[in-house]
C-alpha cells in the first residue's frame, strides 16, 4: 500500500452506487470523496466504500461545501475527478434549432439536468485534479445549455472554456465492447489533464484514451469481442414460470414471471429475431411467408413502426404469435406498436446490446435471452456490466437492495472494467504503476 502522502486520491461527482469508481479503486486510486442525489444509491455506494465520505443531496447546494471540505482535509490537489452527469436530460434538439428559435423570439424550455455540468466545472476549476473524466451518452456533444450569464452554449465548448488552456484533452465516443465488455454500450468520454506527461502524450496521439484490446474482426495483437455465450452461458438455466424463474445458489440470477400470451410469443421467437416476424404454428398450415414487420420514413423523414404488418396468417387467417394489444373499445387485438428491436432475442455469440434500466421488461430493446423463454437477470445484467469482477455488494446491512434500484444501477452506470483500463493508462502517461486490487 502506498503511504497517506503518495496516496492517489480521486473525488466521484454524481457517483449513483459507485460502479465506475470500482475501476478506479482497481487502478489503485482512492476515492476520498462522492456526491450523489438519490439516497438509495449514495446508501449503496457507502455500503461499498465505507472509507469515502458521501455528500447526499444536490450537487448546486453541496458544490461549495464539498471544495470548502476537500480543503481543509487535504493539502494536494486529486489526482482525479470522475464525473459522470445524468444522461436522461441531453436534448436532441440541435444549436442551430435552438438558435433559431432564440431569434425568433422563442426560448424553448430545456432539461435542467443539462445544466448540471455547471456545479461540477465549479468543483473542477476549484480543486484543480491533475485528470478529469467526464462520461456521458454520445449526443452530450450536441447537447445546448443556458450558462450562468444567460449564454446558449454547447456543453462541450463550455466544459473547454471554462478549464481553458490549463488542460488538454478531447471528448471521444467509445464503444465499451472494444475493451472487453460484452456490451455494446456507446459513451462520450472526454478526458482533461493539466500534466506535463498528459499534455504531450495527447500533442502526440489527439487522444487520451487507451487502445481498443476487441474487434469483432481481431488482428494479431487484439482479441475478439466477448460475447453472451462467454459472460453468462454457463449460468443455471432460468424459465420465466413460477418456480423456474429463479436460483437458489445465486440470488440474484432471478427473472419476473411472464403471462402464457407473451410466452407464446418468445418461444416461438428464434435467436437473433424480434416475435413481430413470427411465422404460423398453426400445425395445418405453418406458413413461413407472412409478412414481416419493420419500419417506413413518414413524410418528414423519420422511421416509424410499419403499421400494416399482419397479426393473422394470410394463408390460413389464424393468429400469429405476434405481440399484440386489445383495442379497449372493440375488443380486436392489434399489432403492438413497436421497431424490431421489442421483444428480441439476443444472440449468443455477440456481445449485449446496451443494457437500460428497463433490461427486465420482455418489451426493451433486444433484451429475450439468446435460448430461455425469459428475459435477463439481475445477476445476467451485473455480469454484462462487468460488475461481478470486482468486489461489490448490492446489500446493505445484510438485504439486498430494491430490484429496482439494482436495475438503475447497471443502466445508468460506466463499466467498471472501462473505468480500469482509463485509469491503468492514465497511470500508464504518468509514469505510475498500481497493484491491481478488484
């Protein structure tokens, strides 16, 4: 262990649980500090890393108690700060939109949450860490924000602005499967430093980031993604029945239970397929040219959900196992409105696709199990966000935490191994080695 003074210490702004901080502790940094709104999650966080202090609340409120805290307990600056914003707030309404409607006398009501970043910069521009990583959803890049001088400005180029010429570095959209996760899960993560070493290294390369270590088509000194097959294919086998839903020896490998109607859809759903395409099971006809859905541009350009896919077989007129719905006044049953990607199956030998808060609802985006009649489990969903590979608990006092703050949790979180792997290299440009401690 290093000693108190040569310690790496780091602060974790809007933390939730504190899954990506799992990458920093395995890195060997410290963190001393953490502040997160929602008090399940700042409990949770707590839980796990007894040793940092946790500010619960509101992030404009506990801004200046937080720098005011920092220094009076410690003498250095961090070494870093991790950021990560909620993303549920960044607009898809673009400047030039945006811009336009100012001039025309219109100010279009925006996300608050955006505006968060401002605090955080204030913490930032304060505590000067060496290394800043900010992780947000790749359209951050494009999202506007009102500053505090009434200004309209990209959140990007006010994040550049404000640690001007102190700090280098670039916001990058990342795939976390390119370094090892078995999830596609896109990120913008822009990383700052104001060291020397940091400073050349991104004169040299235009990047902070480490390598990519997966591609789907590897070379000789990458690996392959890691798929589902890899993750999870040797966990028990689960069905979404009563009785069969769960397992004994992994608590949390645990799935909801699904009505007989939407069962019908999934088991006659094949890997890879969505049930909207599902063919006949009528055992005197099993036609296998029925239409199958997609998605049309209306006249404005833009993708919706064909609405003309059929419900019934068009040989033998019989129902097909389709997602449907019951008109309440009619009584008919129609096709769900829905892409593709509902009620999909996943396929064994590809990585996830990006993992939500709602993963556990047979309806999300491509989220069936590749061969169960079932959709994910919790244990699945922290396997695929790379949480069981360190040591984390999502107990507290000795009971697990609400279902759904679990799911929060993985899908509003950074992959702990991408967190690790940034920080092993920023270590790396600095010139440091840490013992890897999961």
């Amino acid at each position: 262990m290093p000693s108190k003074d040569k310690e790496l210490i780091a602060l974790s702004l809007f933390s939730s649980s504190g899954i990506g901080d799992l990458g920093l502790r395995a890195s060997g940094i410290k963190t001393v500090m953490a502040c997160e709104l929602v008090k399940e999650r700042a409990s949770l966080f707590s839980a796990n890393f007894p040793d940092a202090e946790m500010f619960q609340g509101d992030i404009w409120a506990l801004c200046d108690i937080i720098i005011k805290k920092y220094r009076k307990l410690y003498k250095k600056p961090p070494f870093l700060i991790l950021a990560t914003p909620p993303c549920q707030g960044m607009s898809s309404n673009g400047m030039g939109t945006l811009l336009r409607n100012l001039k025309e006398g219109k100010r279009t009501k925006m996300d608050e949450r955006n505006r968060l970043i401002i605090p955080a910069m204030k913490i930032i521009k304060a505590l000067k860490p060496k290394w800043v990583i900010i992780e947000n959803v790749p359209k951050m890049q494009e999202t506007p924000i009102i500053d505090e001088n009434n200004n309209l400005v990209n959140i990007i180029d006010y994040i550049k602005e404000e640690l001007g010429s102190s700090y280098a570095g670039c916001p990058e959209v990342v795939d976390a499967a390119d370094y090892g996760v078995p999830q596609h899960r896109k990120r913008l993560i822009t990383i700052m430093t104001r060291t020397a070493a940091g400073k050349r290294a991104y004169s040299q390369h235009h990047s902070l980031l480490p390598q990519p270590t997966n591609f789907k088509e590897p070379g000789l000194f990458t690996q392959p993604y890691k798929t589902l097959r890899e993750a999870i294919g040797n966990l028990p086998r689960l069905e979404a029945t009563e009785g069969a839903n769960f397992c004994d020896e992994i608590p949390l490998h645990r799935v909801p239970v699904l009505d007989n109607i939407k069962l019908t859809w999934i088991r006659n759903t094949p890997e890879g397929q969505t049930a909207l395409n599902n063919q006949c099971i009528n055992p005197e006809c099993m036609c296998q040219e029925n239409p199958s859905h997609g998605s049309k541009k209306d006249k404005n350009g833009v993708n919706r959900a064909k609405e003309d896919t059929p419900l019934y077989c068009v040989k033998c007129g019989s129902l097909l196992p389709r997602p449907y719905v019951i008109d309440k006044n009619s009584g008919e049953k129609r096709l769900m409105k829905a892409f593709t990607s509902a009620y999909k199956r996943m396929n064994w030998d590809e990585p996830a696709s990006t993992l939500t808060q709602n993963f556990q609802y047979a309806c999300s985006d491509n989220k069936i199990h590749p061969s169960q009649n079932r959709v994910l489990s919790l244990w699945e969903g922290i396997v695929l966000q790379t949480i069981a590979d360190y040591d984390f608990s999502f107990e507290i006092d000795g009971r697990y935490v609400n279902d759904s703050i679990i799911r929060d949790t993985i899908g509003e979180s950074i992959p702990p191994h991408l967190t690790e792997l940034m920080c092993r290299h920023i270590l790396n440009l600095s010139g440091m080695t840490r013992n890897k401690s999961k």
